[in-house]
C-alpha cells in the first residue's frame, strides 16, 4: 500500500470514529496528479472552491 492510500484511509478510519459523514478535502487546481489519485480512491468531485484576493482598503 503507497503512502497516500494509507494516509486516506487513515483520514477515513478517524471520520468514522468521530461520527462524520463526510471526509472532504480541497486540492489546487494545477494538481492534476493527485486529482487522479482522488478520483481513482473513489472520492467525487462535488464543488468548485473560487477565491479572489481583495485590496485593504
């Protein structure tokens, strides 16, 4: 088992224990590697995060 699978499930073990019902997580978009992982672990893509930095003013 590679890191990144034992580290989900882990990830996943911990969310059950605590009562969760979902386990998310936010990855850039210019990771298109490990969006691959994700979706190839069976995690579905359900949002878009935008974000837009704002001047002091």
């Amino acid at each position: 088992m590679r890191v990144g699978r034992e580290l989900l499930a882990y990830r996943e073990e911990r969310a059950k224990q605590a009562g969760c019902l979902h386990l998310n997580l936010d990855s850039g978009t210019h990771r298109t590697d490990a969006h691959r992982f994700y979706l190839r672990e069976r995690l579905d893509i359900v949002a878009f995060h935008f974000d837009k930095a704002v001047e002091a003013g």
